[in-house]
C-alpha cells in the first residue's frame, strides 16, 4: 500500500536524508530491489526536477538518472540523501512547495514498479544559506 502524505519541510541548501520505512513489506529490500525518488513542481506536474536512484536502477524506456549512487537499500527501509548540489538553479528553490515519489521495483527496468510513498516537499528560505555560509 502507499504510502500518501508523506509531508515534510527542509531549508534551502540543507544536506539530510529521507528515510521511508515500509512496514508491510514481507521481502529482504536489500536483496535485488531497486528504489527510484523524484521531485516535480506539483503532483499534476511530469516534469522531474530532481530524481535519484539506487545503484542498479535502469530507466526502463527512459533514460537512466543520473545519480545512482544516492538511494540506499536496506532491507526493510530506503534513504535517500540529498547534499547541497541538489538546490540551486535549475534544482530545488526556497519558497516553493514540491511533490515528490518514492517507487519500488524487484527488477532492474522497472517494468513492475510500484508507488510506495509520495507526498508534498517544502523548501523554506534559510537564514544561514542567507547570511551567505554556505553552499
């Protein structure tokens, strides 16, 4: 079952991790499953602003993502990381409400994927980002 209203909030330039954890599941996710994550402008939107995969992800008919090194598999939760190359032009803005999918699939082209969680994505301002600490 997915998961819906996978909410949260993070600060413009943070570097943290999503951890979703699948309670139903009856499988080792480590063993052969793979994880992809993307975020878009609204959920109605299809155009991906960011995404990441796990290591063996294939893109099916689409192109492959280019990160595949920043969704871990573990065997009954998926983090996904996120640093601070991932705001920015062109990336994850502040003031802006995203939505974001998490999906699943036992094989390397994702032809029996799933939606797992999904949900909305808030990048606030930061005052630190501001002041000009970082990135």
């Amino acid at each position: 079952m997915a998961l819906l209203g996978q909410d949260f909030i993070k600060f413009d330039y943070d570097t943290f991790q999503i951890r979703f954890t699948i309670t139903d599941t009856t499988v080792d996710l480590s063993s052969g499953w793979q994880a992809w994550w993307g975020v878009s402008s609204a959920a109605t939107d299809t155009t991906v602003v960011i995404e990441k995969a796990s290591a063996g992800w294939s893109g099916g008919n689409a192109p492959s993502p280019g990160d595949t090194s920043q969704i871990e598999m573990l065997s009954s939760s998926i983090i996904v990381k996120l640093t601070q190359s991932d705001f920015g032009a062109g990336n994850l803005q502040p003031d802006e409400v995203y939505y974001h999918e998490l999906v699943l699939s036992d094989s390397t082209n994702a032809s029996d994927s799933v939606v797992v969680a999904s949900g909305e994505f808030t990048v606030n301002p930061s005052l630190f980002t501001n002041k000009g600490y970082r990135p």
